[in-house]
C-alpha cells in the first residue's frame, strides 16, 4: 500500500501543495512507505498528526521507524507511533526523523526511547526550469535500469559502495523493491563491472535521488556524476518537476555543480 497525495494533504495540514520544497518533502515520505510496503518484512501506517511509521526491516536505523515531514511536526503523534515502534522492532534498529529543528516534545520523546544520538543532513532541491543537467565529463560508463535479477549484483556494489556488509541491503535492493511502483533501481557499469550504484523515487511531481555510491576501485572518475544526470533526466521525463535528495558534506559539492540547493536540514534520532 502506497500513501497516495490525497492522504499526505489530509493529514499534513501544513502541505503547501504548490511549493515544490513542501512536495519533495512529502514526496519523500511516501517513497518511504513504498518501500515499506514493497520490502519483504516492511510495513508501514499513519499516525495523528501527519505521523508516518514506516518499517522496511533492515538493519539500518534510518530504515525503520516513525517520520513526520510537517514544517512543525507534532509530538503526540510521533509519541504514539514511538510506542508501537518499541513493542515491534526488537530485532532491529529505529530511528526518528523529522523536517527542522525538534521541539522540546520530541527530543523528550527520543531520549524516552534511548536515542540520544542527534544528526542532521542537508535536504537539497533542484527545480527543472528547462535547463538540462551539464553532460558527462569523460566518464566512460554505461548506466542500466536494474531488474530483479540483478538484486544480488546491485546489493553487493551497495555495499561495497556503503562500506556495509552486504545482508544490509538484502530488504532494500530485494525484487519486490525492484518492482515497486514509482521505483527504479540502476547501475552503473564499466567493461561489464558494477562501479556505481542509483536509485530513483518518483512521487508527487517529484523524483528522490537515493543511494548515489561509487565502488571504492572506482572513485574520482566522475561516475556518480553520470549517475546522478541519468537520474535527473528520466525523472523529468517521467514528469517530475524538480528533483531531491539527502546529502553529506562530502556529497555537497557534486550537487551543487548539478544545480541542487540546499533547502532545510532533516533532524535524525537512534540510539547509540
């Protein structure tokens, strides 16, 4: 099951349905419960208060957990889908993310709940005003659309790409992921190797950028860059209006070249 825009609107009263930085945020969410709802332990439901408990059941605390992306998002409803989240996810890590700074409400919340470790990222918005990405520079590389077969081969360059061990991808990069609407997966490759790894979450007028990795052999060949412009391109050809994604500092400056800016910090809570 998929949030459809309808339900975002009614239950994030906060949506500014024309401003393209309130669509990515909300377009974001509903590729998290896509994937909730495609990967083979996930599951996801709504809160009050626009809150959203999306479990994919990776090991990964970001992959698992209660969202709110309302510009002030309320404490009560992340409270509730926190509770649920105790009593369900014993077996694998969760976190809290929100849009912006935490009221008092929430980190009370977070540190109920043990998550004591705070960590921010740059959320960065590129509107497609009909200037096409800058072509590639040099990089000879092909990039693929990747089907279910590939699961194995695109879970391990994930990994090799993430520095994880691969079991971390298993959920993530499984054939129902692979399949699920809205969703493409991709790989890029060099003499028939898997160098760099994509992901791409179309929603609401709005593409998402998702683990953008280079295999460490191939680093510096501007091969996350080919990725990231074949992202962009098929995003807009599949309608989206501007594009989005989450970026590190080491990340910033590739997409910034490519027209990104950042736009507001997302505010992350787990457990040590």
């Amino acid at each position: 099951m998929v949030m459809s825009a309808d339900t975002f609107e009614a239950a994030c009263t906060e949506c500014g349905a024309g401003e393209d930085v309130e669509r990515a945020a909300h377009s974001w969410a509903e590729a998290m419960t896509s994937l909730a709802a495609a990967a083979p332990g996930g599951h996801w439901r709504l809160g009050e208060g626009g809150a959203v408990l999306a479990v994919t059941g990776a090991p990964v605390a970001a992959l698992n957990g209660v969202l709110n992306v309302a510009a002030r998002p309320d404490a009560a409803g992340i409270a509730e889908l926190a509770a649920l989240a105790a009593r369900e996810l014993t077996t694998v890590p969760w976190s809290i993310q929100i849009r912006g700074e935490p009221t008092t409400g929430i980190v009370e919340v977070a540190e109920h709940y043990g998550m004591t470790v705070r960590s921010q990222q740059p959320f960065m918005l590129r509107p497609f005003t009909g200037n096409e990405p800058t072509p590639p520079r040099g990089a000879s590389v092909k990039v693929r659309r990747a089907t279910g077969s590939d699961h194995k081969v695109l879970s391990a360059a994930l990994a090799a790409g993430f520095a994880v061990p691969q079991h971390v991808f298993t959920e993530v990069a499984s054939p129902t992921v692979m399949a699920a609407a809205g969703m493409t997966a991709y790989l890029a490759e060099a003499e028939g190797t898997a160098v760099a790894t994509g992901t791409a979450a179309v929603f609401q007028d709005c593409v998402g950028l998702f683990n953008i990795s280079t295999l460490p052999p191939f680093r510096g060949r501007g091969y996350a860059r080919v990725m990231t412009e074949r992202i962009l391109r098929e995003g807009r050809a599949m309608g989206a209006r501007a594009a989005y994604l989450h970026t590190t500092e080491a990340g910033r400056r590739l997409y910034e070249s490519l027209g990104f800016r950042t736009v507001g910090q997302w505010t992350t809570f787990s457990a040590p």
